[in-house]
C-alpha cells in the first residue's frame, strides 16, 4: 500500500550535475533507488551517457517538512480580543 508512483519522482526535480564522462555539467534524470522505512535514496543519471553522477536522500523528516512548508497557509488573525 505503501508503493508511489514512478511518475510522481520522475517529475519531482530537473536539474544539472557535473559528470566526469561526458567532462561536463549534463541534465540528470532523478531514480527512485531504494526505499527504506525512514528514508528514501535516489539515483541521478546523465541524461548522456547513462552514468550514476550523484545520489540523494530524502528522510521521511524531509518529506514531511517539505510537504508542511507547500501546505501551510496564513492562519487567520484572532484581531478580536473581548473583554468583559
Ligand atoms: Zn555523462
């Protein structure tokens, strides 16, 4: 039950890394590695040669840090205070 979908990592970054076959920065693609219950671990490939050039890992800490932050909203002011 616990099982996401690939799509949903495949989107979640885009970005460059240097890599030393291609001997420059190449656009990665993000691969969901490995699953551990308190961490996930994620490939990136040159989108070139295919090559690993970096890992990552995301804590569930993480995850759920970053899903409060896209969550939170403003709270509504309490500007009335009454006093009796
Ligand atoms: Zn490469």
């Amino acid at each position: 039950m616990l099982i996401m979908s690939q799509q949903q990592f495949e989107n979640f970054t885009a970005s460059s890394l240097y890599c030393e076959k291609c001997k420059t920065a190449m656009p990665v693609r993000e691969r969901l590695l490995l699953v551990l219950p308190d961490r996930e671990i994620f490939d990136y490939l040159c989108t070139g040669c295919g090559s690993s050039v970096g890992q990552r890992e995301v804590t569930a800490g993480d995850k759920l840090l970053a899903q409060a932050v896209a969550r939170r909203r403003p709270r509504r002011a309490l500007a009335q205070t009454l006093l009796h």
